[in-house]
C-alpha cells in the first residue's frame, strides 16, 4: 500500500520516492506491451502511469469493453510482473492530446448537457462510466495484491473550473465504489489552477517541465505538508500538424530531471514512451474565443513526444541520460538492456494493385439518412470517420458563394462529382463560387473530422457541419447524409484496370507488400496529399503532406509472413507508390515549449 506522512510517501510502512513514467496501452499495440514495460523498468521507474480513456472503451453500440487492446487488468499484471506499481487515471476527463479528452462523442448530441461540471445530466454520464470502470479496477487495488497504488481524481481541472461540488462528486463516486487507494490531483504550478483543481484532504501535486525549486514553491502554498510531487514532469512535447517535430535535448532535460529529484520530490516523466494516435483517435487543440473561430490545432497520428523511450521502443540519448541520473537516486535492475526490436527490410511498393472511388463506394460503405438541414455528426450518432453530405442546388443560377457554417474540419466541396474546392474551419469566412446551369447541380461534400478539442474551454467540437449551408443569400435544404466511420473496408470493390486517379477526387488505392518475417516499420507516402492509411485492416491513422511526420509507424505485429495489404484513403493529390522504411522521420525539428512551462 502506498500512502504518506508530513514526511513524505511510505510504501508497506517503508520511506518511498515515486519513479513514474507515463506510458498509455491504448497507443501502443498490446503485443508490445511487456517490451515497453520492460524498457521502462530498465530506465528506473519504479511505477508506471496511464489514463484510462472513457471513449476508447465505450463501443459504438454502447457496450464497454475491457478485453484485448482494452484489457486494463491484462496491462497491470505485466507491470507488476515488470517490479511497477502502477497509477491509474480513469477520468473522467484525460486530455492526453486523445480525442475530445477522452469522452464519448455522443455526450455532444445531448441539448443543454455541460462538460466537467455538475450539471445534473453529465454526472450522470459520469456516474454511468464509474459504474462501468470501477469493477475492472477493483482487482487491482494493492489493498487486493494488485500493482495499483494510487487514483487520479479528474484530469487538471483548475485549467478548467472551479466547480468544487464536481470534484467531490467524483471522490465520492469513487471511494463509495471501493476504491481504497491513494487519491490526487495534479495541476498546474500556478495559484489560479491549485485553487480551482485540489480537494481538500486530499494530496495534491503539480504538473510542469521545468524550474522545479520555483514550482514546488506553489505548490507548498496550497498543501503545506507532505510529499512534494511532479505527476506529470513534461520532458518533450506533442506535435501538431503542419507545425515542427518538437525536441528537447537530452542534457538540458537530464539537468532539469536532477534538479527536481534533488529536491527530495517524486516525479512522473510525461511521456516516458509516448506511442501512437492509431485510427482517428489524435484530439486536437483550439486557441480561438469561439469554437469556430480559427485557431483550430489538430494533433499528429505519432505521439512520439521526443521521449526516452522512442515512438518503437528505440532507447534514446535521453534515456541513457535519464538513466544514469535514476541512478544516482534508485538503484537499478539488474541485467541487460533490452534489444532494439527488428526492422523490415526497406522496400518501395510500385503501381497500386486497384482503386476505387470513394463517390462509387458510398452506397457500400454507408446506408443514407434523409434531413432536412445538415447534421453534426453527433446527431446522426457517429463518432469518429467522414461525413458525407449531399443535395440538389436548383438552376439556372449565376455563380454565387457558397458558404458552410460550422465546419468540423476540413469541406471538400463538389458540383456533380467535379472537385469545386475545399473550406477549412481556419478560414471561417472563405466561400466558393458555384452556378448552376437549368437543370441544377448535385452538390457534394465530404467532410473531414481532424480530432475533437482536448482542452481548454472550447470541447464541444462538434463535426461534420454544424450550422448550415447557404448558396448566395439562400440557406441550402433537402439533404442526405452518409456516415463514413470506415470501420470495414471488405465492402469496397476494387478495381484493377482502374485509370490513375484525378486530384481533388477521394479515391482508395490498394497496395500489396510481401514479407518473410513481420517486423517494425515506418510507412513513406511521397508524392501523395492527405487521407488514411490501413495495414490489413487496420488504421494506421491519418498522414497529410503538412507534416510535421513523414512516416507512420507500422508495428510489427500488424504484418503477418507473406502477403499484406495496405489501403490508403487519398483526398486531395493522388502519387503512385509506397515506401517502406526502417528509420522514422517524424519532421523538421524545434525546440518543445514545455521548457518554459
């Protein structure tokens, strides 16, 4: 059992310091589990951290699912079975750069419903979800022989609000379910954000990257005893898209880690391996004063966060660097480090094996609904994917704008089937010109959603669109509406003798590599523009020539000995090959912000 004193934290009675690192199973393929695990361990952690992300469990048919890629009590008897207590983090709020900060989407499609405060109809919802988690967490209580020695309350909440009554709400729920181990909170190294985020009688902590003397320092000012602890120690940082590869050098960082460990605290690194946004699950920042103002940031698919443990398990100068100032605190494991894992054999894919238009595989793919005025996606109970909206646009008209209101995120805009251009949340005010002849045009636009906002007061992003479209001074009406979640690709028809495809025009293409051994690899798409990537069904996630990332990491348990297939979505700029690498490139470098926070 871990606990603490005036003192500081005492584990089976014994003095204690907390070596954590943040490690998530959902972004990492559970195959590779034990592997991180391990190389954490061999780092000098002596505790591993990680969310537990209410939308990655609840399935779309509303089930929650605790088995495979979410077998949570599968992921805690590695990490015991590795010598790790384990901290757990349910929510219900995450952030974690992870889609909408962890919730369900479907909270969006609930009128009048207010995040992260006790409204009536969110605790609720949150209620439900302890109901559902609290079961699978119980087994793994130290108090029960489980590696499970501490439970976060809420996720940096005083960066939020300040609605006590919440806060105590989820204590409440939780301690009243059983949970009987260490509860805190973690928030930011400012008054503002201790005042809003602690319960009192509870331990408090910090989240920071830097200058841990001065940091402490607020923290001490609100919990003037006990242990002193950085719950989340940023060591580098997310990458958003179009913006650089953030680093932080390992000297500098190893310098800052020693400083904080000599001041006697505990520390968590943030992130110790930080892994991959698979699927659609990237979230997304928004830095605007209304939520469709520009400022809209949608996360990179890697969250390689320039941490010591890299993207596929490389062991990095930082992690030596880490190392060897854990060691002048803890002592390490005894043994050897582990192995770099095998990479592919580079090889380049040639001439896709078919193709087929997405405009040719709507009816395949998605049954229509018939609405009166475009719908979120929300409303139409989809959560993650594309969207499709189609309607008629009467003629003869001479060009006029056409303007989409409430964008979420990217509009890629047709008049019968002929690319017209593309609208962007981050250009609210941008119009295209359509006319139409006599008999009128078919009107398409297939929406892209980049990831929902994780923090900050803008989180009700909702997608698709979300207020209407006008054609010159007329609001547009009459329109069907196709979800596109592309959960099952067997449906598509391809075709081998298809014609190369036209840019502008979304198109599947299906390539074909052979292996000998599975390995890890890293997937180059030179030439092409933007969409998804799938290895044998699976959603790698999403690329786009913005950058910063110019691979996507392909984990080898993903390919199998002899053939696989990979299907790339590309919506804008067609190329026509396939590289696959045995180095990432992650993208031009720049120094993480987090060394001043």
């Amino acid at each position: 059992m871990l606990d603490y004193d005036d003192t500081g934290f005492r584990r089976a009675g014994a003095p204690h310091r907390i070596i954590s690192g943040t490690l998530h199973y959902f972004r990492v393929h559970p195959d590779l589990w034990d592997d991180r695990l391990r190389r954490l361990r061999a780092m000098g952690a002596n505790t591993v951290d990680t969310y537990i992300p209410w939308n990655f469990h609840e399935l779309p048919s509303g089930e929650v699912d605790f088995t495979g890629w979410r077998d949570i009590a599968r992921f805690a008897a590695l990490a015991q079975a590795n010598d790790l207590d384990v901290i757990l983090r349910p929510g219900p709020y995450i952030c974690a750069e992870w889609e909408f900060g962890g919730f369900p989407a479907r909270l969006l499609a609930v009128d009048g419903l207010r995040l992260r405060c006790a409204d009536p109809a969110f605790l609720a919802e949150v209620d439900g979800w302890f109901d559902a988690v609290v079961p699978e967490i119980l087994p793994l209580l130290a108090s029960r022989g489980g590696p499970m020695v501490a439970v976060q309350v809420e996720n940096e909440y005083g960066s939020y609000g300040n609605d006590a009554g919440y806060l105590a709400h989820l204590r409440d729920g939780l301690l009243g379910r059983g949970v009987d181990c260490l509860l805190f909170t973690a928030d930011g190294a400012e008054d503002v954000m201790q005042q809003g985020g602690t319960i009192p009688g509870h331990l408090a902590t910090a989240t920071f990257g830097s200058r841990p003397a001065e940091r402490f320092a607020v923290l001490r000012r609100h919990q003037p005893k006990g242990p002193l602890a950085a719950m989340e120690f940023w060591i580098g940082w997310f990458d958003r898209v179009g913006g650089p590869h953030h680093v932080r050098d390992p000297e500098e960082s190893a310098r800052a880690l020693d400083d904080l460990l000599a001041t006697g605290a505990s520390v968590n690194l943030y992130m110790a391996h930080g892994g991959t946004n698979f699927g659609f699950w990237a979230g997304a920042n928004h830095f605007g004063a209304h939520p469709y103002d520009a400022g809209y940031e949608p996360t990179s698919t890697s969250y390689d966060y320039d941490a010591p443990i890299g993207e596929a398990g490389e062991l990095t100068e930082k992690f030596h660097a880490f190392r060897s100032v854990i060691a002048t605190y803890a002592p390490l494991p005894d043994g050897p480090l582990p192995e770099p894992a095998p990479r592919i054999v580079p090889q380049r894919l040639g001439t896709p094996t078919g193709r087929v238009r997405l405009s040719a595989a709507l009816d395949a793919l998605s049954a229509p609904l018939r609405s009166a005025a475009p719908e979120p996606m929300e409303k139409v109970g989809q959560s993650l994917g594309l969207i499709h909206y189609r309607t008629r646009v009467p003629g003869p008209r001479p060009a006029m704008p056409l303007r989409i209101d409430g964008i979420g995120d990217r509009a890629h805009v047709f008049a019968d089937g002929v690319p017209l251009g593309v609208l962007d949340r981050n250009a609210p005010g941008e119009t295209l010109p359509l006319a139409t002849g006599p008999a009128g045009v078919t009107l398409d636009i297939l929406v892209e959603a980049l990831g929902r906002v994780n923090y900050g007061p803008q989180l009700d992003d909702r997608k698709g669109i979300g207020r209407g479209v006008s054609h010159g001074p007329q609001r547009l009406f009459g329109w069907e509406i196709r979800p596109l979640p592309l959960t099952d690709l067997g449906p598509l028809a391809f075709d081998e003798d298809a014609a190369p495809a036209e840019d502008g025009d979304p198109v599947f293409h299906r390539f074909e590599a052979v292996l000998d051994t599975p390995a890890d690899a890293f997937v180059a798409l030179p030439g092409w523009g933007r969409g998804l990537l799938w290895l044998n069904g699976f959603l790698l996630g999403r690329y786009t020539r913005q950058g910063p990332q110019r691979t996507l990491y392909a984990p080898g348990p993903l390919w199998r000995p002899g053939r696989n297939e990979l299907i790339l979505l590309e919506l804008e700029t067609h190329a026509d090959a396939v590289e696959l690498r045995d180095t990432p490139d992650l993208g031009t470098t720049a120094a993480a912000p987090s060394v001043d926070y």
